[in-house]
C-alpha cells in the first residue's frame, strides 16, 4: 500500500513506524518512535513533501549514538591486521583533529559504532573526515573501488544516563550477539573494550599516503603499507560524562558486570559460534544475500517523558527549518536557520543572482 502524492513526486511506502504528517506524531507513547521511516513534512507553503530522514540538529552538548553500514552490507571491515592498524590511525587522527570526545566504539565486518561528543559543534565534518579515510584506504587494501558506504551516517542523541550505560553495552556486545565469538574480549576487530577497561591510550600508525604519492613515480612507489608513510597517532578515550565514572575502578566494576551480561545472553542464544579464524578468513567483498535491516530510532531514553520533550523540541525545529531552507536554497542568504541547523548545500549558480542584485 502506498501514500498518495502530487504528480511526480516519488512515492513512499507505508510502512509500521512511519507517519505521514509531523503533526501525526505521537506524543505521548514510550513505543511510538521506535522507527523514523519517511516522514511526509509540510513546507512553508503548506504543501506535503518526502523526507527519507529526520532532520540534523547540532547540540554541542549531547551525546550520539553514530552508526554507518557498509554498501550492500558487504564485509568490507572484516578484521584483519592490516585492517585493524589502519582504522586505528585513522580513528586516532580523526578525533585529534576535530577534538571530539569519543566514549566507546566497535568496528563489525560490515558497520561501525561510535558513542561521541562534539562540544565544539563538528560531528559532521569528523565523521566526513573518519568516513572518507576509511573509504579510501580499506577500499584500497580489500581492492573495491566506489561507493564504500550505503547511506549517510546516523546520529542519534543519547538523553539519560541508563540510556547510555545500555548503549555503551550494546556497542561492546557486538561479535557475541550475533554468535560470531563466544567472548566480548575475543573479537578480533577494534574495539573500544580493551582501552576502557585500562584506561590508557593506544597508539596506531596513520599511513601518510600523500608522502607515497609524492615520492616516486606510480610503477616505483613502495607498498601502501611501508613503515615511511607510517605516522604515530594515539588513541584516547574520554570517560563517560557519569558521575563516578572518572575512576578506573567504577568503570571495570561496570564493565565486569556489562561482559558477563553480555555473554550469558550470547550462550543462551547460540550454542555454537562461528569463531575467529573463520570469521577472519571471510571474503570482505562477500556481499550476504539478505543484510538485516532496521528502523533507526528518534533518540535513546529510557525515560518516556525525554523522549516526547525531544520530540516536541524536534517539531518545533522542523517548523523553522523547513521555510528558510526553502527560501535558502531559493538564493535568499539572509534565511534565519534555528540554532544547530545544517544549511543546505547551494551550487554556486544559486548564489551568483543574489550576489549580482547586492551588487
């Protein structure tokens, strides 16, 4: 069954989770946002119009849950040494560049996990920057060429502290709940566990593939991964912003009781595991016939009542966004955005008008 729309304009599917006016929301239902699907919004000339996604709002001071999923759900991050040493690099490099505060991760074969913080209001350009690293030097060593990832990246904020802690264990569980390992501590790919459970920092090697590049001609240039394109970077978590969880001590009684969650619920599920070797030994460019899907939800809470004040605060948003976007993009460069609004990218041809009349 599908929504009707105007003359040619694409059509959406109905599915469970979706809702067809902002104003159709639910307002006061722990279980009503769960999945965002398409939402149909209503510009400001109060006509309907798709939107594939929620809307990004920049809070300086909150928490995200960021995820990104592999093309196809192709197991382009599947563990392997070289693998592992040039996420780290470029992990390391891309939080010191951006001064990000990176909370925990995990690297799957085909997505990744960050929990992270951008007081200074650059979530966007870190992950463009992480994103596209990845992109180029995983694609390189696994020999894929194109598009990497299937779809923007997902942010969504974290709003209370139990919603945190139980996000924090969903990122660690990954390899044990899908009966890959039988053990958190045995997944072979990267991993926030280790660094969290001591509190020291890591050191990985950034490989500078500009200086290769520059070096010698194509036909002469040495591997990709020699040691004179290696740069030292560290990796360093930040604590969890929970009270208490500045000492190490609260953080491994967490993790101790988290793990062992963690895997009973791994030995209830699956009585056999498909174990490292196997699992390292898998194709990256394997493409699985039917990748699991989702519905991304609004946020995290646990708390009913952050969840509908998000909501609200959401709507409220989109009422301002959605007019100045369209006046924005109609070449108006005085469009008031709300406070921690993404301007639409404008192609220089829809600039020059503007700047002509100014002018």
């Amino acid at each position: 069954m599908t929504s009707k729309v105007s003359k040619g304009s694409r059509r959406l599917s109905k599915v469970p989770g979706t809702f067809e006016t902002l104003e159709s929301l639910p307002k006061n239902s722990e279980e009503s946002f769960e999945g965002t699907g398409a939402i149909r919004a209503r510009s400001a000339a109060g006509r309907a119009h798709p939107v594939s996604r929620p809307l990004r709002i920049l809070d300086l001071s909150a928490v995200y849950l960021t995820t990104v999923r592999c093309l196809q759900g192709r197991l382009f991050l599947c563990p392997s040494t070289e693998t592992y040493e040039v996420l780290g690099g470029v992990l390391a490099r891309a939080v010191r560049l951006h001064g990000v505060e990176l909370f925990s991760f995990n690297f799957a074969s085909n997505h990744l996990h960050l929990i992270v913080r951008a007081p200074r209001g650059n979530l966007p350009h870190f992950m463009q920057y992480l994103l596209s690293n990845i992109s180029k030097k995983v694609g390189a060593l696994v020999n894929w060429r194109g598009s990497f990832w299937e779809r923007r990246y997902s942010a969504q904020p974290i709003l209370d502290d139990a919603a945190l802690l139980a996000k924090v264990g969903y990122v660690l569980a990954h390899g044990v709940k899908e009966g890959l390992v039988r053990r958190c501590s045995e997944w072979p790919g990267l991993s926030a566990l280790p660094l969290m459970r001591d509190g020291q920092p890591r050191t990985f090697r950034w490989w500078n593939w500009t200086r290769r590049c520059r070096s010698a001609a194509p036909a002469k240039r040495a591997p990709l991964l020699d040691k004179r394109w290696a740069e030292a970077e560290e990796l360093r978590l930040t604590h969890l912003p929970l009270h208490g969880f500045d000492r190490l001590s609260v953080i491994r009684a967490f993790l101790q009781e988290c793990v062992r969650a963690i895997e009973q619920e791994g030995r209830r599920a699956h009585r056999t595991v498909m174990g490292v070797a196997r699992l390292c030994a898998q194709r990256p460019l394997h493409r699985p016939s039917r990748p699991e899907r989702s519905p991304a939800p609004w946020c995290h809470t646990t708390i009913p009542r952050l969840r509908a004040e998000y909501m609200d605060g959401y709507r409220s948003f989109d009422a301002v966004y959605r007019p100045a976007s369209v006046a924005w993009r109609g070449g108006d460069l005085t469009a008031t955005f709300p406070a921690g609004a993404v301007r639409p990218f404008l192609w220089p041809i829809a600039i020059q008008p503007r700047l002509a009349d100014a002018a």
